[in-house]
C-alpha cells in the first residue's frame, strides 16, 4: 500500500486529503488487507478524506476462479 496526503482547495477552502493504492493478492483469502483496513480507520478518526483505489487481481480467491 501507498498513501499520500495532500492539501488541496475545496469549495474555496484548504483541507488535507489523503490518496492510497492498495494491492489485494490473490493468494490471500481476506477480502480487505489489515493494513488497508488501519489506514481506513486512521483517516476516520482524524476526519481526514481518503480517496482509495483498489487494485485485485481477477483470480481472487473470493472471486473462485482459481487455476
């Protein structure tokens, strides 16, 4: 996972924003990885908005389409 915090202007204010990418192995059968899941609840607690973009492999277990 990579995140970023940024400060950008919204609707004529500054706020910090923060910008992740995760990547979810397909090998791995929990759907959200702990580490994604902490930062989510970071960005909650400190009212930060994050904009997380997912990336998973199309033969994710969840998905059953295994070799």
């Amino acid at each position: 996972m990579v995140a970023v915090t940024s400060v950008v202007d919204f609707q004529g204010a500054r706020t910090n924003l923060v910008v992740a990418l995760a990547y979810f192995l397909h090998t791995v059968a929990n759907v959200s990885p702990l580490e994604v899941q902490e930062h989510i609840k970071v960005c909650r607690a400190v009212r930060l908005p994050l904009i997380l973009e997912c990336d998973a492999n199309a033969h994710h277990t969840v998905r059953r389409f295994g070799k």
